[in-house]
C-alpha cells in the first residue's frame, strides 16, 4: 500500500475537518467524551471512539498513510481455585517477580463494576466491590522458595475464574509466539515451556515501566498501602473441580477482553467503523497538527485486523480452606486501523472526501482498498448532527429549543465552546455561528400579550400616580415619591403597532450583539446572565457622536428608541445616552437588594421579549420614600459599575442584594429578554448596581414596605431619575 509520510518539522498539507483546542474543552462541548475509560469511548456514542494520545510502545506504527497500527495492554490478575503448590523449586515463579520492572506505571482500572472506594493513605485509593471484600477473606502471598506446580486446573474452572484488568503503557516484552488462524483473524498467543525462566528484553527509557510484583497482596479489606494503583477485584468461591495435569500456564489467560477493548473487537465483528481522535503530544504521530489545534478528528476507521499475544508472569498460593491461585499476567491486543472516507457531512447526496485531510491526493490503490473495491460506505458522522448540519436547516422557532454547549465553524472546523446567549465568532477565524435568534412569542406568557388599557402595576396610596395618553398609542404612567423623585412607566397596551420596533429588535439584537455569559459570583457552574456594555468615548459631551455609527445597527436603534420614547411623555426629560448595557438570562429568577443611583441623571429601561417586574422599597410608615434625594455633587456622582454602593448609600442592612439564576446546563431558552440601561451623564454605567452583603429581602434591622410595584411587558419603556432608588428585580 502505497502512503505519504510527512516529518515531524513540515507542515501538514491540510487543516483538519474537525478539531479542538485542546481534549478537555472537547470534553466539555461533548460531555460524552469526557467518559473514556482507558482513552476509549463507547456505549454512550453512535460509534467507539479511540484517543491517540501520549506515549506509545515500540511496535505502534503510523507514517502518515491510511493504516494505523496500534497496541493496547493490560495487565490482569485471576484467583483460581484447584492450583495446588507444595514445596519445592518453583523457579519460574522466582524470575518473574525478580525481572520485573521497578517502576510503577500509571493504571487505570478496566470494567463496569460498581465499585466502593476505600482510602488507603497518602492519597491512594483501591475500588473494590461489596462481594470480593465479603467474600474474599483470605491473604495472598506468593509461593515458597522451594516450591513446584503439582497440579493444575480444568479449563471449566479456568473459563469461569474472575478477570481483574490493570492498563499499563509499558514496554512490552516479546516472547516466541505460535500463529493460530480461525478463519476471521490472526491470534498470536504465548508458547510456554515449564522449568524455563521467562526473560524480558531490556525496557526503553522514555517509556513508563511495570511495577514489580509485591510479595504479599492483599484481597481482604486490609489493603496493602504499597501498591499505588487503581484496581477492581473479585474472588471466585465456585466448589474445586478436578485438575488435569496436561494444562500448561496459557491456559490461563483469560479468554475476554476489558469491556472497551471488547467494545472494538465487537466493533470489527459488525463492521462498525470507529473514530480516532489525534492529540498533538500523541509519540506515534508523524503529523504536525497546525497551531492552536490540541487535537483533531483523523476520521473514521475499520478495524481490520487484531492479533492478540498473552504470557503468565506469576502464580502464587492462597491459603485456605481450598486451595487457590493467584495468576498475574500481561495480554496485549495489536489492532490495525484502515481509514475510510465520510462521517464529515451528515447530507448522503454530498460525496464524501477520497483521502484523508492530511494527504494531498489519494492513488488508486488506496482509494479501492487495493483490490479493486470501493471503500464502504457508512452512514455515521463524526460529530452529532445538530454540529454538522448547516445553520439555515436549525429551527429555533420552538420553545423547546436548547442552547448547545458548542457549535463547529464551517470555515476553519473548529470545535467552539458556546459562551454567548445566540450570536458568536470563531475564536480562531471570526466567523459567525449561525445560530438564529429565537422569536419573541415563544418566550412571552400568553396571558399577558392580550391588548390592555392599564399595566399591572401596584402602588401605595402614598405614591402619586398621574396617567396620560402619548404617541404610537402609548399610554405614560407617573408615580411620584417625592417632589424630585419620579418613576415613567412608558405602556404598550401590547397594541400591535407599539411592538412592532421592539419585536424587530429583539430579534437583531441576538443576531448581530455579542452578549457574553457573566462570571458567577458564587463560582458555582455558570452565570445564567448575558450582558453587552457600549459606551461613548465622549460620555460627557451632549453633542451627536459618531461613535454610534460604529456599533451594530441594531443597538442604534434600540437607543434611538429610547431616546424617542423618553421625550414623548407628559414630563419631557434631557436625556442623552452615552452608556448602554445590553443584559439577558435564559431561565427565570430574581435580584434582590439593586441600587438604582439616579439622583443626577435619569436611567432608562426598555424592556424586550419576556416581563419583568420592578419593586421599589421604602421604610414602612415613612411619609416619603426611602431613597432620599442627594444634591448633586462631586463626591456622590453615579459610581463605575463594581464599586460597593453600600459603603456609599449606607446600605449596610440590606440582605442578599443578588440572587443568580440556577443554571442546568442545557435549559429551554425560557427568556431571552434585553433590557438596555443607561444614564445620561456618566463616564461609567451607573445602573442597577449590587450590595455587597446580605441576603434575599431586606427585612430584620429594617421594617420596610414595596412602595411600587410596576410590571414591564414587551416594548415598555421605564425611566427613573431624582432619587437612589432600591429595586427588586423579577425575571420572567
């Protein structure tokens, strides 16, 4: 078979079709990836999936072609009953505990067993489930000095024996070997010779090593602290069989295999291709994967060939009631991948590429197999399809539409973990996701989109409350706390002309604005809060800036919507917006305890998709509100966001001032509201600014009352300015 082999130093001559950068933000766009046992997925995936990461042995071979060979050890340990040894030269048994490595490797256990984990000191662990430590009472303890096999057991007992599994990336030794065909495949099994000493060849030192057999294990629930691994056990406690004395030390391997390396074996039987997955730090690739790509996607592959090898290191008597043996060993399983064409675009009219992404062209040859076939078609795809298909085929008019945890570039192929509400740029090409916006019916109540002449809003009889008729069938609400103090609910009525701007920007704004997730301040998982800031560089000035022509079209127009909005009510106001915060949430939750600083300049809301309702608090029985009027001044002026209110309003009794959504991961997009705050004279945003102590309602120290309560629908408008108001924000 003809191959192209590229050295390490050139440049592969393409980029892969799809890759990450790096395995744990794969894991994390792909949760199921993050559940490989020994580098191997299955069971939870369309197809195995193989990690090719790390070190690798000497015989593992890939120069660049189509064929990859590579080869997967385990180390295993059997409890067999009926292995009688007495005393005499059991010199087998001594060279293989006396020419084992020293070094201890890395281990990870094989199997799906429930284990229960118990510590063992200094940070090391042994899993083991409930019945071996019931059942196995016994202590292990290797053979005498003078010791002889008598007798050896039946195949019926050794078929039915335990299998504890232990994976090493050692060196492997290479013991003479006997071929037996079955029709399928290939079998390399261990020729075994008693009374000759089994040597290793000497072991490479970039390569961990084997760690030598201990001379005492123990099975029982005092485990030996020296062995640093990660085992499974379990103790067969079948009744002894007869022996048969013309068994030799082969018979007892274990005839399966670990559940992920049967998972590929099975794979090859049905003729299931499996995915390999390159990690740049990966020894036996000759590739160099292109900067920023920790690991890339080579594509599907059939196995087409295995061949297994096995040999006995060591066997040693359990005392007890019966005899049993405790066998250890190494089988090794050599698999030989073929690379084969789709899985990268999940349309079947679409031909799938001849030749790998790393290979210019492909011959004739490779392209038939060899002999004179095509390759077989396969209807899987490397990635789930909600990855690959095109974002025009994505409907998200559906409430039951679930935000992704990625998305793949269809310029460059990478992988990108999804950190914004809808819109977002590749983090290596800048290319748009293509997600599109979801529409605003589908996060609004239905009970509150029928047309109304008043909102549902709530006030004492203290507060002052002024109605009158505006523009575009707007209809102004006034409360009045004090002489200075004043709250503009600007109402839809939820007339269809009143919402067709806001509708329109809803839309455009999760399709054009970047609105990245906001850091937890809890540090438990993430925020379910989405924000955007823009502000002028003359936030001072009042004259027009040219900056706003710079930004998306559609956050100039959600501000000249405000603007326009604000002017049109009974009380005018000067408003002019430097500053604009664009914020979101996906699920429904509350703020509690917000400062709204507006005793200099005013601050507006508009509000889009989803309501929200706003409580203003005051001191119960208080003839004015509690937020008193401040000149203004220098020293009082709206602070930046981040600064500590309570430390400048004297809010010190105030309980939990902010109160996160809980975040489940993949949720219903049940709200994409925006609701853009921003004041007129400020370098900073001086909005809904949080306490720094506290918790939920402000109550205990303090009798206090809602002395407003006013409900924002679709395309209401709110302005607040005179006071430094205390809000509790509902979020729908």
């Amino acid at each position: 078979m003809t191959s192209h082999a590229p050295t390490r130093n050139s440049a592969p001559s393409g980029r892969p079709h799809v890759w990450a950068t790096a395995r744990e933000e794969l894991c994390q766009i792909l949760p199921e990836f993050g559940q490989a046992q020994n580098d191997i997925i299955f069971g939870n995936s369309e197809t195995p999936l193989l990690f090719v990461e790390g070190s690798s042995w000497e015989d593992d071979r890939w120069d660049g072609g189509r064929t990859i060979e590579l080869s997967m050890v385990r180390e295993f340990t059997r409890i067999i009953p009926g292995f009688v040894v007495s005393h005499g030269d059991n010199q087998n048994a001594q060279n293989a505990q006396t020419e084992a490595p020293s070094q201890p490797p890395a281990v990870v256990p094989s199997g799906n067993l429930e284990p229960q984990v118990i510590e063992v000191g200094e940070g090391r662990y042994v899993f083991a489930p409930e019945e071996s430590r019931r059942d196995a009472e016994a202590t292990a303890r290797c053979a005498p000095a003078h010791g002889a096999i008598l007798e050896l057991p039946s195949a019926s007992v050794v078929n039915n024996a335990p299998t504890l599994y232990l994976t090493t990336l050692a060196e492997e030794p290479h013991p003479p070997v006997i071929e037996q065909d079955d029709g399928l495949y290939t079998f390399v099994q261990e020729t075994f010779s008693e009374g000759q000493p089994s040597g290793d060849p000497p072991i490479h030192n970039s390569i961990p090593q084997l760690p030598p057999f201990a001379p005492e294990v123990r099975t029982s629930s005092q485990v030996d602290v020296s062995l640093n691994v990660i085992t499974y056990s379990q103790v067969d406690t079948s009744p002894q069989v007869s022996t048969s004395s013309s068994m030799n030390l082969t018979a007892l391997v274990p005839a399966d295999a670990p559940p992920e390396i049967d998972a590929l074996l099975l794979s090859r039987t049905a003729g299931i291709p499996i995915s390999i997955v390159l990690c740049r730090n990966a020894a036996v690739s000759p590739l160099t994967l292109p900067d920023g790509c920790g690991c890339a996607f080579l594509g599907f592959f059939f196995a087409v060939d295995v061949r297994t090898s096995s040999e006995v290191h060591s066997w040693e008597a359990l005392p007890g009631e019966r005899p049993t043996t405790l066998v250890r060993g190494r089988k090794k399983w050599r698999f030989r991948f073929e690379w084969t064409p789709g899985g990268e675009d999940p349309d079947s009219l679409v031909a799938p590429q001849p030749n790998p992404w790393w290979q210019d062209a492909a011959t004739d040859h490779e392209r038939t197999n060899g002999d004179g076939a095509m390759p077989l078609q396969h209807p899987y795809t490397l990635l789930p399809l909600h990855f690959l298909a095109p974002p025009a085929q994505i409907v998200s008019n559906d409430a039951d539409v679930r935000t992704g945890r990625g998305w793949r570039c269809v310029s460059c192929g990478r992988l990108n973990l999804q950190q914004n509400l809808c819109y977002q740029r590749c983090g290596t090409c800048s290319t748009a996701n293509g997600l599109p916006p979801i529409s605003v019916e589908y996060v609004r109540q239905v009970r509150g989109t029928d047309p109304t002449a008043f909102p549902w809003d709530r006030y004492l009889e203290s507060v002052s409350c002024v109605s009158s008729d505006c523009p575009d069938g707007l209809r102004c609400f006034t409360y009045g706390f004090t002489n200075t103090a004043f709250v503009h609910h600007m109402f839809t009525c939820n007339r269809p002309e009143a919402q067709a701007e806001p509708t329109s920007l809803f839309h455009d704004l999760q399709a054009e604005v970047e609105l990245v997730v906001e850091p937890n301040s809890r540090g438990r998982g993430g925020s379910p809060y989405y924000s955007c800031a823009v502000a002028s560089s003359s936030a001072r000035s009042t004259t027009p800036d040219a900056f706003w022509s710079s930004v998306p079209t559609s956050v100039t127009r959600a501000r000249e919507l405000m603007l326009q909005r604000a002017q049109a009510s009974s009380y005018p106001l000067s408003v002019n917006i430097n500053v604009l915060t664009i914020s979101a949430w996906r699920t429904a939750g509350n703020k509690k305890g917000c400062v709204f600083a507006a005793q200099t300049s005013p601050l507006v809301f508009l509000c889009l998709g989803a309501d929200v309702e706003m409580s203003f608090w005051r001191d119960r029985g208080a003839a004015a509100f509690i937020a008193q009027t401040i000149p203004a001044t220098a020293t009082n002026a709206p602070a930046p966001r981040g600064a500590s209110p309570d430390e400048e309003f004297n809010l010190d009794d105030l309980e939990e001032p902010y109160e996160p959504l809980a975040d489940k991961g993949d949720e219903y997009i049940d709200s994409a509201d925006s609701t853009p705050a921003v004041e007129s004279n400020a370098a900073a945003f001086g909005g809904a600014k949080r306490t720094a102590k506290g918790k939920g309602r402000p109550s205990g120290k303090r009798d206090v009352e809602e002395a407003l309560m006013v409900t924002l629908v679709h395309g209401d408008l709110l302005v607040v300015h005179g006071a430094v108001f205390e809000v509790r924000s509902d979020l729908f």
